[in-house]
C-alpha cells in the first residue's frame, strides 16, 4: 500500500486547506499541555551571557563610593557618560551607553524592564563550568564529581515534569545549553520526555534559517517509505524507536528530531516576517536598510560572527514562539563576557564607549529592543506577552587587573523584560524604582564578599581578599517567581523544577516582586 | 507479502571471514563472532573511526585474534620510533607545507623549523592535515591521544592572531596581517606537533608545553598577565581543566566525599606565581618576527591603596609562597613546598607545574578523563578500582606516566568483556568522517588516486562539512574545555541532524569521486560478485558489514531488508533478485538512498 505523500500533506496543512487536522496531528504528535499550561498566551525566552559578564559596567552603581576611577582603570564609566535611569534610583544607577537600545524599555512611564542586581549563586565557586551548572539546573553543586556533566537543565524539567512529551521548549544556539539538557542517567535510563530538541541552521541561510531544520534538508533524495509512518512505525520512525541504553536514548532523540522537524515544516513560514519593524542584523533580505551596525556604533562589534549568528538564533527563537503552537520556552546565549583583559570603558579620548563587553551588550540590548518591538505588534496576541530572561553565571571582580579585564566575581545582575500589546506584567521595586536590591539598606556593596556562610560547606564562597560583590538575592527566587506568575505554578511543581526549593530560608530567598 | 525471514547472521560471518581473508595472504584463521565483536569494539575505541575493514588489516598482522593482541599491535606501532604516520598517510601530508615528523624531534628546538618557515602556511591547512593523520594514519592510538591532548590544553587560533597581529601592528610590521595569521598557525603546529610527540609519554612534558607555548600563553592571558594585580585566567583555568579539576573524593565511612582542591587564595597566589611569564619578538622590522618566551619579574609595590575603601590590594607578598594551606582542602592534594620568590633556574611557575603534575588530584583527573575516553563516557565510581590502578600507575613516572595508565585502562576486563560499554560512546564530527571515508578506503576506494589539486580540495570540503555539520572548527574552539564531550551535549537533534547530513555529504563527495575512477557501484558489483551474492540479502548485510559490524538489532535489519526489497514506490516484487543487471540503475538508487538511511541511524553516533 502507498503511504501518504507528507509534502502534499505539509502543503495542505500551510494552506490551511486542513487546519484542524494540524491541531490535531500535533496534539496526536506531541502529547496535551498540562491544565496549567494549557493555553498560556505567556512564552519565555532565556538569554545565557556566558562567561560572567561585568554587571557593575551594565548597570553602573554610581553610587558606591567604590566605584572609582582607580578600582575600575579602564573599564570605569563616568556617571556623566552613562545612561541615567528614571524614577526612584537611591544608588544613581545608570546604564552602559552601549545598552541605548533598551533604555526606552527601563525609562517608559511604565517600565515594561527591570534589573536585579546582586542577584546569584549563593554556592558560587568562580568557576564557569559549575556556575552556569548551576544557573542552567537550577540545583546548587556543593557536592559534586568534577565531571559530572550530564545534569538535566531546569527548563527541561519544566517540559518534562509538567508539560508533559512534546515539543514545548527549545535550545536555539550552536551548542545545546544545559538549561534545556536531558540527563541520561548513569545506568542508561531516561525518560523520553526530557529530550527538549536542539535548533540551529544547518547552514548559513540567511533567508530562512530555522526553515532548514526539516526532513527536506536532510532527506532531499529520500522517498516517502524511507521516512515512513508513526503509527505503525515505519521507515525512519520505526528506526527511531526501540533500542536500549545509549541507543535507545541516541533513537529518542533522532524520534525527536523528526518530530520538531516536521513542526517546523508544517508552521514556520518562509522566509519569517518579524512584526512592528524589528530587525534581526546581518540577515538577508534588509529591507529596510538594516541599521546595525551603523557608523556610530560599529567600533563596538567585537565578533562580527559571534554577534551575527547571535541574531539569527534570537530570529529562529521568536519564528518557533510565534508560530509552533506549543513551543513555550525557547533559549539563545551569547559567549564572549569573560573578559578577563581588555574589557573596555568609557575612552574619554575619543569620548565614546569601546571595547569587546560594550559590543556584546550592544547586541544583547538591540535584540531584545526587536522582540518588543514584535511583541508591541501583536506577535503573540491581544492577551499574550513574551517574558525576556537575561542571565549569566557570575558577576566580576569590583577592581580591574592590570590588563585592563575583570576577574571572576560572585553577584550578578539578572534582566527582566515583558512585552506585549497588553500592560507589561512588570514591576518596579517599592524601595529602589527599576534597579532591585539598590537601596542602601539593600546594597551590599562591590568589596563585600566577606561573608564566610555563602559558598560550600567548608569551602567558603570568597576567602579574603575580598574583591567582588556578594549575593543579596538567590537567583532561584528569580525562577520561582517566573514560574509562579507566569504559569501559576503550585510549590509543589516548583520544587520539581527547583529542587528543595521551599525550603531555601533567609533572605536571599525572599522573592522579589518584579513581576505579577 | 509477509516479510521473509532473516537469515542474515551466516551470511555475515562469511563476509567478515571472507574480507579478513582477502585483506591478508596470512594462513586463514576462524574467528568467533565474540572475538571480532571485541576487536571491533577495541579498534573504534583505539582509533578516530575504525570500520571492519580495520579488523582484518589488524588481524593478518597479529599472532592471533585476541584483542590484548591487537593493542599490542597498536602499541607498538605507537611507540614506534621514529613517528610514522605510514605510506598513505605521508603522500597525503606531503601536499600540506607541515613537516611530518621523521624522528622525535622537539619541534619547539632551535633550528627544527623555524619561525620564519612558516610562510604561506593557513590555520584551514592545518586543520585538514589534523583530518588526514585522523583518517589514514597508521599510528592511530597516537592520533587519538594527540587530539585529546589538544582539546585538554585548548587554545585558539583565533585569538592568538588577533594579539600577534596587535603586537606586530605596533611594532611597525608593513604585513602585520600575514604575519600574524602564518606566525598563529605555526605556533599551533609547534605545539599540536609537540602533544604528538608526548602522547603517550610525561605528563608533565605536556603540561610544559602548553603552559610555556604562544597558544596557551596569550589563550589565556599569561602573556599580559602583572602585577599589582594581575589576571587570573590562567591561574584558575590550569587548577581546573588542566590539572587537578575543583575537587576530589575522600573516602569517607558514609561514601565519597568531594572536597576541593583549592580555593580563591590559591589562585591568587599562582596568578602572582605566572605574572612575569611573557613573550618578546627578539627581532625588528623588517626582519622576520622571532617570539620567545620571557620571564620578567613583576615590581609590585607592597601595601594597601589607600584610594579603595574597604578593599585590600593583592601585591604579591614578597617570599616564598605556600599553596593549597586551606583547612577545608582535600589532604589528598597536599600543600606545595615553599616557592621561592624569583629563584635562580625554574622559574616560580616551572615548581607550581612540577607540584601540579605530581599530585595525586592531577593523577586522579587525568586518569578519569582517560577512563571516560577509552571506557565509557559515564562517571566513574569514585573509587572504581580501575581508576585506583591508573592513579597508582600515573606515580610510576615522575611528573604522571601516561602510557601506564592508557595501558591499564586498555588490558582491563571492563574493556575487554564488558559488552554493555560497546556502541556506548559519542563520535565527534572528525570521528564520524574518519569513520565513513574509511568505509571508502575499505571497499577499495584509493585516497591516493587523483592529483595533488584533487585531494586537496576534497579534504577541504571534508573540513567545511565538519564545521557547517557538525560545528566542530579544529584549532578553533571558543571554550577553554575544548570540543565538547557526553552524550547531553553530542547527542542532540540539531547534532544528529548534522552528523547525518554530514554522512550523506561525504557518501556524495566520495562516491563522485570513485565515479572518476574505479567505480562505486562497480566495485560493489565486483564485492557482490566475489562472493556470489546477487540478492537484496547480500546486500543488507552487506551494509551492515560496513557500517556497523553486524551489531544491529533483527529489528533494524528487517526495516532495512524491507527497504531494499521493496521498488521505489515501496511496492515488493522488484526484479532485483530474477535481474539484477538488468535493473541496475534501480539498484543504484537503491544502494544510495541505503546508504543514507543507514547513515541516519542512531548507531551512527556511537562507537
């Protein structure tokens, strides 16, 4: 018997000759969204600064009498260069000028931007591996093998543990991050669930990029016996399946391949049309010119193809939000912040902003200055909004070294957007306006990290010298407040997503309120 | 039509016997079907992407088919001197302007090849002389070693360009350019070519080279690192990835417990050791550049700034320091001997690497990396007696024996009995092409037929679909832990995409190639004929005879039965079997599209 010939399908279901047999393929396909979830009109997005960027040269505290030309050589930023933040500010917080892009955002009459500063990892232990660990799984490492590595990422278990098999999440970036990590299990067992896919261009296109991510691309001479049914399986599906140990986790994800692959066949159009002029640069068509990099800012670009494939991750990111039904979550990173020489400042010789950290941030903030402007175009609905996370695993050092960089530090500042045609969901701190934990009884100041309980047990977090800034709040409080809000999540799922999370005690657990 | 039985597994010995037999005039010698799935298991372990067609290479030239013979064949070639990467392998790199190592010269000697010899040379040259001695080198375990090397101790390309061509820019170089990224490449031949050397040999050797070589040395900041207060990069990351790692496990009555190696202290105290390690350019324009390493003593003023509030400076306090002192430590590190300020001979960096390389936390990091590599990539017991034996045989040698250790791992039971570990590990990109050119080589495609022109742009494109499938950019990784390793990070959807893209890319580039020459088909045609099978079961299991030395389960042979006997329009009832020559274009496609679909499974991605 001939199998059905799934390019006329996929062509039927673009043209929505069968739409409600999409609806019901993929619910078939990828299992039903949780009664939490179920029609969430609220998508996540995650953005990893790895490496550690330098907080204190994003959002400038001004204010700390530590904050000086001498402590920072040539990375300081006079206050008078920097980008003054509106409302209440006791810190006179002010933002890097290459974060222009985004200052709209944090100084609208209503902030739809926030920032928590020294918030991070009260296990910190400076080294980039087990601090993103950490970030990325959401559990703290204390006691761990030094190669333990296949830790599941908390993103993954938000899909497999409460959203249930399907295609929910994705890893947009050249390596699979560990936020959205399956763990296979030293004895070889998983669960199907947890394989969250891994999306990226197989090649550059710059039309299209994540449209590559399908059969066609990887099949273009293969018939349709070849690839076959999932019901019976059949063909590739059928090869897919099975297996034990290893091989049936390496099936799992080839089964998972297919199915994303075909998601993205059957929704994303070609080439996608971002909404409300938002511009993702060094793709292809331009029209309009694309204005980045412009004469003013392209002594800020640091790595023109780090930079560039950043943006046609951030694109592929918001092309499967906005139109893969069920994809909720999707994650971008950029790397590059570990700027442990040649940081960058202000140059008041030639009175701009320069350096590798200044180019970085310039992307970062002009990328999500384009999913504002998407989602104030209606990308996601009358009722629907897109929260914007932007993490790294830890601050820098409150002093330069004498190569003019920042050495691994402890507290970070973690950014939170939410945007949408609706009013943002974002709130501004009672005590400290856009900046949280900038008040001065909040401020635990840039040398402060002398507090011998954070850290592992025995192996204190920041022995003196004390150089860096410490942790005023748990970056974990950040997620369960996302989760909470966003997605009404019970404590009970929290702790599923955030082992041991309720009972985290103190004050670097309180959750702060910037969003509702 | 009710699918037909298997009948595969005869038939399949018969392959395997028959090609160990044509590849070797040796007296023909019967082996089980265990013992050619243990010498499969130890030749893709042992090489970048050993096929069954290794297997009878092997065996025609070991006294018999166990498997500690075919290490022992390995070895030896391995510790062969001097280095020979074999017939092929040479004609190959000889197309490449790389010197291939004719003794165990130290390529980082005055006068070997100098600095200034390094003209024309291209870092994407580089990386397809990497890609020949992965795939047609003969001394194999050497290749593999020496990659592992590489990614331990990365550095990049990249990055060491950029700072070389700043410096020749500000030293008035007209070409500075050029000059840097022919000056990036050798230094990265130098040092690639001196983790060869040592593959097998003294850890601390290697840890010499890279600590003192240019790649390291500006990857990582140590080139610009002083006082008062100087970087940290290296400090930090050669406590971490390159010696001891973060922590260590004590055995305690309740199970391990991981205690650190080291603390923030510590790593202040090794960036003091390090600041002073520089490199100079002993020429000046417009002589060719001539970089040396240098040691420059750091003039730290001692006190505290009185201009930073709350926040005591780091100057290196003057005498003799002390690591690894902290009461929370794990004991099994132990605490360095005093090291002198600014002695006389090894710098203060030379006593803090040989204290390194000697530690029993070295010992015990280095030995689970190896243990992941060549046993399987899950973490070990923290107490696994093998690992035990390995750290004990790391001290055989002072600075670390890394040839005892390799050996250890490779005469053990796990990895010679232990059949729940094989198919388990992930193939890398290289080892995937490694793999799918040798099944080429096997099925008696020549890599040295064709010109000079010819292999070189098909090596090329062999390095291109490496980078664009499967992101693997060879001298060029971002990440100070090198290429990445584990199944969360190889096996994913975009990664299994890539990996059988990359397959059906080569099978293409290859079987265009064979076009020109002896034919593909012809020469599956003649295999087929050899053996007189002229059937679709000779030629499933055929397949799996290339591709995965019959391993598949009765599962996947079925689907891949029902393909091949089916027509393209999936109806049963070809001709093939009544006339096969007759319908041989059918055949055609049919062996293509068969190939990639072997080329998507899953297996693929294991070894």
């Amino acid at each position: 018997m001939q199998q059905p010939n799934r390019f006329d399908r996929r062509a039927a279901l673009k043209a929505g000759v069968a739409g409600s047999l999409a609806a019901a393929l993929v619910r078939t396909s990828f299992g039903a969204s949780p009664a939490w979830m179920a029609g969430s009109p609220h998508k996540l997005l995650t953005i990893f600064l790895r490496g550690g960027y330098d907080a204190n040269s994003a959002v400038i505290p001004h204010g700390d009498p530590t904050y000086t030309s001498v402590n920072r050589r040539s990375t300081f930023i006079p206050q008078a260069n920097s980008i003054a933040i509106n409302g209440l500010n006791p810190l006179s917080m002010g933002l890097n000028p290459a974060l222009a892009p985004i200052a709209p955002l944090v100084n609208a009459a209503t902030p739809r931007m926030v920032f928590l500063h020294a918030t991070g990892n009260i296990a910190r232990t400076g080294s980039h591996f087990d601090d993103q660990r950490t970030w990325d799984t959401a559990t703290t490492q204390c006691s761990i093998p030094p190669l333990f590595d296949i830790e599941e990422g908390w993103i993954t278990r938000v899909v497999s543990e409460i959203f249930g098999v399907g295609f929910h999440a994705a890893s947009v970036s050249e390596s699979m991050q560990q936020m959205y990590r399956t763990r296979l299990r030293p004895n070889n067992t998983f669960t199907a669930s947890r394989v969250v896919p891994h999306i990226r261009a197989l090649r550059d296109y710059p039309n299209d990029a994540v449209s590559q991510f399908t059969l066609d691309t990887i099949f273009p001479t293969l018939d349709n016996k070849l690839v076959g049914n999932a019901a019976p399986p059949s063909g590739l599906r059928a090869l897919f399946s099975g297996g034990a140990g290893k091989d049936a986790f390496a099936r799992a994800v080839g089964s998972q391949m297919l199915e994303s692959a075909e998601a993205v066949a059957q929704f994303v159009p070609t080439p996608y049309l971002p909404l409300g002029g938002a511009l993702y640069p060094f793709g292809k068509p331009q029209t309009p010119p694309n204005p980045y990099p412009t004469p003013a800012n392209a002594g800020l670009l640091w790595d023109i193809e780090l930079i560039r494939r950043f943006f046609m991750n951030l694109r592929d990111a918001m092309a499967l939000l906005r139109h893969v039904p069920d994809v909720n979550v999707a994650g971008i990173e950029l790397g590059g912040f570990d700027t442990h020489s040649n940081q960058g400042g202000w140059n008041t010789t030639t009175n701009q902003i320069e350096g590798q950290l200044a180019g970085l941030l310039n992307a970062v903030a002009f990328g999500i200055a384009s999913v504002d402007a998407e989602a104030s175009a209606g990308a996601f609905g009358p009722n629907g909004s897109i929260t914007v996370l932007v993490v790294s695993e830890f601050g820098r050092t409150s002093a330069a070294n004498t190569s003019e960089g920042t050495d691994h530090g402890a507290a970070s500042c973690v950014w939170v957007g939410n945007f949408g045609t609706g009013a943002t969901r974002v709130r501004t701190s009672l005590t400290s306006g856009a900046v949280f934990n900038t008040a001065a009884t909040e401020w635990p100041g840039l040398f402060s990290a002398n507090d011998q309980t954070f850290g592992c047990p025995g192996n204190p977090s920041a022995p003196p010298p004390h150089q860096f800034m410490k942790i005023a709040t748990d970056f974990r409080a950040v997620y369960a407040r996302i989760l909470r809000t966003l997605y009404s999540a019970t404590p009970a799922q929290i702790d599923q997503v955030i082992p041991g999370y309720s009972s985290l005690t103190g004050t670097t657990a309180v959750e702060p309120a910037f969003i509702v | 039509m009710a699918p037909v039985p298997l009948r595969g597994t005869a038939l399949l010995r018969t392959a395997i016997l028959t090609a160990c037999t044509a590849a070797s005039a040796a007296a023909q010698v019967t082996y089980t079907a265990a013992e050619l799935s243990r010498g499969g298991h130890v030749l893709r372990r042992m090489q970048h992407g050993a096929s069954v067609f290794d297997l009878p290479n092997v065996l025609a030239n070991s006294t018999t088919s166990q498997a500690t013979n075919i290490i022992n064949f390995i070895l030896a070639k391995t510790s062969t001197t001097p280095i020979n990467a074999g017939a092929e392998a040479n004609t190959l790199l000889g197309y490449y302007p790389f010197p291939i190592p004719v003794g165990l010269s130290d390529p980082a000697a005055v006068g070997y090849v100098p600095q200034t010899g390094s003209v024309g040379w291209r870092i994407h040259e580089l990386s397809e002389a990497a890609i020949v001695r992965a795939v047609w080198s003969e001394d194999t375990l050497r290749e593999v070693m020496t990659r592992f090397w590489q990614e331990h101790f990365n550095t990049n390309w990249g990055v060491a360009r950029n700072y070389l061509r700043n410096m020749f820019l500000a030293q008035g170089y007209a070409n500075a350019d050029t000059l840097a990224q022919e000056y990036a490449t050798y230094f990265e031949w130098q040092q690639n070519d001196r983790f060869r050397m040592n593959a097998l040999g003294n850890f601390r050797a290697l840890l010499g080279a890279s600590a003192k070589g240019v790649p390291m040395m500006i990857y990582l900041d140590t080139v610009i690192s002083q006082g008062p207060k100087p970087n940290e990069n290296y400090a930090r990351e050669l406590f971490e990835l390159h010696t001891m790692s973060p922590r260590s496990p004590l055995p305690t009555p309740l199970g391990a417990a991981w205690l650190p190696n080291y603390d923030y202290s510590d790593i202040l105290a090794a960036a003091e050791i390090f600041s002073g390690w520089t490199l100079v350019n002993t020429s000046t324009p417009p002589a060719a550049p001539n970089i040396q390493f240098s040691f420059l003593p750091t003039v730290c003023p001692t006190g505290t700034n009185p201009n930073i509030t709350g926040h005591v400076t780091t100057c290196p306090t003057p005498g003799a320091k002390t690591l690894f002192t902290a009461p929370y430590l794990n004991p099994f590190v132990g605490a360095t001997p005093p090291i002198p300020e600014n002695p006389s001979g090894p710098t203060e960096g030379d006593l803090l690497l040989d204290h390194l390389a000697n530690s029993p936390a070295t010992a015990y990091f280095i030995s689970t990396k190896l243990y992941r590599l060549f046993i399987k990539d899950v973490e070990p017991d923290p107490f696994d007696p093998l690992l035990l034996s390995c750290v004990n045989m790391w001290s055989t040698q002072p600075g670390g024996n890394i040839q005892a250790v390799v050996q250890t791992l490779l005469a053990s039971n796990e990895f010679l009995n232990d059949t729940t570990i094989r198919w388990a590990n992930e193939r890398q990109p290289i080892e995937a092409v490694a793999q799918t050119v040798d099944i080429f080589h096997g099925i008696g495609v020549n890599p040295l037929g064709g010109s000079a022109a010819e292999h070189k742009a098909r090596i090329a494109r062999v390095r291109t679909l490496i980078e664009e499938y499967g992101g693997q950019y060879l001298f060029r990784y971002g990440p100070p832990d090198g290429f990445t390793r584990g199944d969360s990070e190889l096996l994913t959807t975009y990664r299994m995409l890539g990996a059988t893209k990359l397959r059906q890319e080569l099978y293409t580039l290859f079987g265009a190639f064979t076009t020109n020459y002896p034919s593909i088909y012809f020469d599956y045609l003649t295999h087929l004929t050899f053996v007189n099978w002229l059937d679709e079961w000779s030629i499933i299991n055929w397949f799996h005879f290339v591709a995965f030395n019959n391993e598949l389960s009765g599962g996947d042979q079925t689907l891949q039965w029902l393909f091949l006997a089916t027509d393209l329009n999936g109806n049963f009832g070809n001709t093939l079997t009544t006339d096969f020559l007759n319908n041989l274009p059918v055949f055609i496609q049919r062996v293509t599209t068969g190939l990639a679909y072997i080329a998507s499974h899953p297996l693929n991605n294991l070894k």
